[in-house]
C-alpha cells in the first residue's frame, strides 16, 4: 500500500461513512407515538416491534426492516440510508406498508455520537419541518426521535420514539 491509498483509507474512515455502523444487526424495538400529531396531544401509544439491519454498497448504504406490532395491527416499514460522499451527508428515507409511499429525504449526520436529520415535507396539506435524533447510541442500545415543527423550526413536538435492544445471537 502506498501512502496516497493509506490517506484514503483513512479520510474515509473519519468521513462520516462508517456512523450507521452500530445499526447493523437484529435488534427489539419499543415504540412511543402521540396519537395526535401537532394537535397538543400528550396520549401516547406504546407498542414493540422488530427491525433488522443490513449493509449495502460497500457501506455506503443501509437498509433497515422493520415489523411493528400496533394494537390496530402489525404492519411492515423499511428505512435506507445512503452517504454521499462529496457532502459528507447521510440521507435517510422511509416507507411502510401502510401508505406504500416513500418519505422525502431527511439529510444530516453525526457530530461527536449524536445524528441529527432534517427535511422538510407535507402534513395534513400543511408544509412543515420534520427532524430525526439518533442519541444515546451503544453497542447494544440507541435511542431515536421524531419531531415535527409547524412554525419554521422555532417550536418542536416529539412525536414518536423509539428505543432499541441489540438481540443476542
């Protein structure tokens, strides 16, 4: 190896690439969601739900799939995430078999373990921002957030979490 193909390697290394790492796996998810959203609720839903990770694109890429089981009924979501590597930005997309639909890109990334990603998307025919938190993040745990801001980004409501557990092989 010479030294131009160990810089790359190692710029790539700390570019961003490798920070949905953790993810990848089988993992038991608990699930918080409002009832209502951006309506001043404070009932919240709690319901379980599995997710499998795998890596694509030699990494620049993961997808995530998901079976969530909601007291109205399981159903099956799946996320990819895809890292360019110019912008040294993730953006991250869903859907699920309830709406079929894919999700306008949330792009962001990670700053010292903590990701943060934001878009900007329609709701009940209203255009507000959405963001995701990925935070407390360890070998066999993470903690995720939505939150949804119908004034610009001045006011956010958390409306859906969700804590995974590593499953153990």
């Amino acid at each position: 190896m010479n030294e131009t193909d160990a810089q790359n390697i190692d710029t790539h290394e700390q570019d961003g690439r490798h920070d949905f790492d953790f993810i990848i796996g089988r993992w038991n998810v608990h699930h918080r969601r409002l009832r209502e959203l951006l309506k001043g609720s404070v009932t919240w839903d709690e319901f379980d739900g599995t997710t499998v990770d795998r890596s694509f694109l030699g990494g620049l890429g993961n997808i995530g799939e998901a079976i969530i089981h909601r007291a109205s009924g399981s159903f099956e979501a799946v996320s990819w995430r895809l890292f360019d590597p110019q912008t040294r930005l993730w953006s991250v997309y869903f859907a699920n078999s309830i709406q079929g639909t894919q999700s306008a890109p949330m792009t962001g990334g990670f700053t010292e373990g903590r990701g943060e990603f934001y878009a900007q998307e329609m709701f009940d025919g209203k255009s507000i921002f959405s963001r995701l938190i990925w935070s407390d993040i360890t070998a066999n745990s993470f903690h995720w957030e939505q939150a949804f801001s119908a004034d610009g980004g001045r006011t956010w409501e958390t409306n859906w979490t969700m804590d995974g557990a590593r499953q153990q092989e």
